[in-house]
C-alpha cells in the first residue's frame, strides 16, 4: 500500500470511530431503562419494609 492510501484509511477509521462515539445508541438508552428499573425495585423493597416495621411496632423503622 502507498503511504497516502495508508494515511487515508487510517483518517477514515479513526472519523467513523469518531462519529460512532457521538451517536446516541439503542444500548446506552437499554441501560438507563435497567438502572431505574434497578433504583424502583429498591425503593419498593425499603418502602415494604419501613411498612412491615411500622406494622409490628419496631422501634426503628428505617430499613
């Protein structure tokens, strides 16, 4: 391969790999869906519990 072709081909790949780290992708909205459906089964969890606490009259009720 000639010098320029190489230096062309090595432009052209670091540009799309550029681009492609810009876009907004399917994979990165997938894992903000997961971490809230992680953050809202917690809350459920520590809310059930503060509520058991409260029902038997704990002392103390954070969870």
């Amino acid at each position: 391969m000639k010098n320029s072709t190489l230096k062309a081909a090595t432009i052209a790949l670091f540009s799309g790999l550029f681009i492609m780290g810009c876009e907004d992708n399917s994979a990165e909205d997938a894992g903000e869906r997961i971490d809230e459906a992680i953050t809202d089964t917690q809350n459920a969890v520590e809310d059930t519990c503060e509520e058991v606490k409260e029902g038997v009259n704990a002392e103390e009720t954070n969870c």
